[in-house]
C-alpha cells in the first residue's frame, strides 16, 4: 500500500467518524438520552410480509374483518371472537387460541353429539411414528388429541388407511389440502414455519445420516 | 443544528406523512378469523350476501364430529351444495338452527352477512397463501392421468 491510498484511506475513515459522531450528537439533542447499541431489529421490515399479520390485526370484530359487511345491520350483533376467548390458553398462530389444551384443561366443553351435553368422545391414545427421509425429526401422530375432537370415520378409510405404509404423506400433498392438510391449513393448527416441530417432534436417531439419492448410488465413477 | 439540516428533516416527514395517508387509501386484505368460510354457492344468484360460517364459534361449542360424522358436511368449502330448501328440511345447518338447539332460519342476515360478490373460500387456508403454483410429486400426476 502506497502512501496516497494510505491518505485517502485515512481521510474516509475520519469522514466516517465524523458523521457518526454528528448523528449521535443529533439523537442526544432529540431524545435527550443516550441511545443503547441497536442490535439485529428486525420486526419492522417483516410488517410489509404479506404471511405476517400484526398484532393490531389479529381478532378483529366481524364488522372490520374485510368478510363480513358492515353495511348489513346484522353483523353488528355478531359475537367478537375476543370476548369469546377470554380464558383461553394462547398461541402464536391461527385464531391465537391453543384449542386442544383449552379441551386438556377443561377450559373448552364442546359437545360431542348434537343435543346430549353428556355424551363422552371415545378416545384412543395411540401414537403413530413416521420416519421422514429427510434430515427433519420423524413425525409423531397422536391419536388421541384428534379423537378428542373427531371421529374415526372422518379419517379412516377415505383419507388415511388404517395400515402401516398405507399412506404416502409429503408436504407438498399437504399444502395443496390433501391428508393432513384438508384440516391443518384451514381450521386445525396452520402449516407455518413456527408449526413445524408440532408434528416433525421426535428427533433422529444419534448414528442417522442422510441417505443417499439413487444418481449418487448409480453413478459409476463414485 | 444548521438550517439546512432542519429543512431536510422538514422534508423527509413531510414526504413521510403523505406516503403513510397514501398507503391509509389502499385497500387492505381481509383480516378475518382463521377458519372462516364464506359461502356463495346460490346467494349472489339470488339476490343474497354470502353466508359467512364461523368456525371458531362453533367449536367452543360442538367438536368436529358433530357436524363432520353426524351432519354429513364434507371437508370441502362449498362441497355441501347447501341451500334453504335442505337447511328447512333439518339437514346440514338446518339440524341445529331450527329454533331448537340454536336460532331459527328466520335470522336470515345473520349467516348471510358476507360482503357480496366474494367468491367461496376458506379465509386463512395454506392454499391461498401459496404465492406460486405448488410443487405437484411427478407421481400423483402419473395418478390422475
């Protein structure tokens, strides 16, 4: 490095100092205290993410909820979903109610037939492991919070048959609404990157490894 | 601080404040329950506002099977091809708003309390929040064909 870099170099180091010596002087002046270090803020630019919804937004009365429409006198005399959860236990995603541990903890007592308030669900509490291929931990299906809220027949044989490697299952088939995804996505808990770990939950085994794709296995010069 | 600094900042608010009344005039999307259906399989045709069914208020009431096992609804938005005449008849909403376990038909503005003209959907489902056409395995296709 020759001496003429070195200067310039120099100087836009001091330049630099010198703005950020103004810019702190500046929020001295206007807030009249000294500000922390600001670290990884990164909530702001997530609000213009469409998938996102702000607190602000969530529960809103039917009137402002963009489906119904206020101008029908009826919708005023809806129930506000807020004053109908107040007691339940919260969650971070879909109507921001934890359904299956408000029904655990006796918060919830929905009916289970039509009429007869004391008509018990028929409960079966039987996991259900699936190995996944992939490097996410296998799924673990518990039956006996789905029969808490339906019946075998919902299930059994139409979308699920009730038999090991039976079902082929991706998330692809999810997404687009077919297995667990004509409930999960619509009214049961939202496929979202925090609902990951509720079903991918028992981790791999210590000596897994990935497996190998077939070009890999087939390739001659491996 | 300098003149200049001060009428920048002016600046800088006031473009500040014009973008954030532009963005008020901007329509937003509907920030429903998730769960909520609208359906209007008939109601525009008839002259209606589409009915809006609520699934959070019901399940604080019913479990799924209720209506799901014992009511024959499908797990398909719209799939029920509901209308009055069955609704009257004691089949699908008509078994429990009959006056009996909950309203009557009579409320009509209740259910049919949607905007009109929205299509039949699930407000919230993954489907809707795919911002591209998702990925379909080579198999299922190989399945339809």
């Amino acid at each position: 490095m020759n001496h003429k870099t070195k200067a310039i170099s120099f100087s836009l180091a001091m330049l630099m100092s010198a703005f950020a010596w103004n810019a702190q002087s500046y929020a001295d002046e206007v807030t009249g205290v000294e500000l922390p270090v600001m670290l990884a803020e990164v909530s702001p630019a997530n609000i213009f993410n469409v998938n996102l919804k702000k607190p602000k937004s969530r529960n809103l009365p039917p009137a402002e909820d963009g489906i119904h429409d206020p101008e029908n006198e009826a919708t005023h005399s809806l129930q506000h979903p807020l004053d109908a959860y107040k007691g339940l236990p919260t969650s971070e995603y879909g109507n921001y109610v934890d359904w299956v541990k408000a029904l655990d903890e006796g918060k919830l007592r929905p009916r289970w037939d039509r009429s007869d308030p004391n008509e018990e669900p028929f409960v079966l509490d039987l996991d259900i492991v699936r190995p996944v291929k992939a490097s996410v931990p296998d799924v673990v299906f518990p039956h006996r919070q789905h029969t808490e809220w339906l019946y075998c027949s919902n299930c059994h044989p139409a979308i699920f048959i009730p038999q090991k490697n039976a079902n082929q299952i991706s998330m692809s088939a999810i997404l687009l609404g077919e297995k667990c995804g004509v409930c999960h996505g619509k009214v049961s808990f939202p496929i979202e990157t925090k609902t990951c770990r509720k079903c991918h939950s028992k981790p791999k085994p210590a000596d897994w490894t990935p497996p190998l794709s077939e070009a890999t296995l087939k390739n001659p010069w491996k | 601080m300098s003149s200049k600094i001060k009428r920048n900042v002016l600046k800088s608010m006031i473009i500040g404040v014009l973008a954030y009344m532009g963005a008020l005039g901007v329509p937003q999307p509907a920030q429903a329950e998730y769960a909520d259906v609208v359906i209007n399989n008939y109601a525009d045709a008839a002259g209606m506002r589409p009915a809006v069914f609520p699934h959070w208020f019901h399940r604080i009431r019913f479990r799924c099977k209720v209506c799901h096992t014992d009511l024959g609804f499908a797990f398909k938005a719209g799939g029920n091809k509901i209308d009055m005449a069955k609704i009257i008849d004691g089949k699908f909403c008509g078994a429990c708003h009959n006056g009996e376990i909950s309203w009557s038909v009579e409320n009509c503005a209740l259910c049919h309390s949607g905007i009109p003209g929205q299509p039949t959907h699930f407000h919230g489902s993954t489907v809707q929040r795919l911002i591209a056409p998702a990925y379909k395995p080579l198999q299922d296709k190989d399945a339809k064909n």
